[in-house]
C-alpha cells in the first residue's frame, strides 16, 4: 500500500471511531457536519492552490483544464473562488 494511500486509510478509520465511541447520534450529527466543512474547505483551497501553482509555472485555463480533465469554464470557476474561508 502506498504512503498515500495508507494516510487515507488512517484518516477514515479516525473517522469512523468517531462514530463507534458512544456518542449521542445528534452531537456525531453535529460533529461529522462540521467535519465536513472544515475538510471541504481546506480540501478546495489544497485543489485552488495547486491549480494556481500550475498556472503560475505557464499553463493556461485550457492546458490545465485539458491536464485535470475539466472545462476552461470549470478552471476559471475554481481560480475565481474566494477560499478564505467562512466569515462567521
């Protein structure tokens, strides 16, 4: 198994003792909701970051969005977002 996938592996199994410690179901509903924002956040600015990085090295929208697999509209869409996170 490689590295990466052995980090996956141990990040679901942390997830899932989450769900297996005795915990009330409404405070895990609470919990694994603001897991997941918190990952998918820091998820898509991990993907923004990376799709700047290719652009700043010299791909355009369209190398990008040919090398990912994705529409020129999607590349734009992504770069465009702001990812500083929510302003609560």
């Amino acid at each position: 198994m490689s590295d990466e996938a052995e980090e996956v592996r141990r990040v679901l199994d942390a997830i899932d003792a989450l769900d297996e410690d005795g915990t009330p179901p409404e405070e895990r509903a609470k919990r694994f909701g603001e897991l997941l924002e918190t990952s998918q956040l820091a998820i898509r600015q991990k993907r923004q970051r990376a799709m700047r990085q290719m652009h700043d090295d010299g791909m355009s929208y369209r190398d990008i969005a040919a090398r990912l697999g994705i529409s020129f509209g999607r590349v734009r869409q992504i770069l465009a977002e702001d990812l500083s996170g929510p302003s609560k």
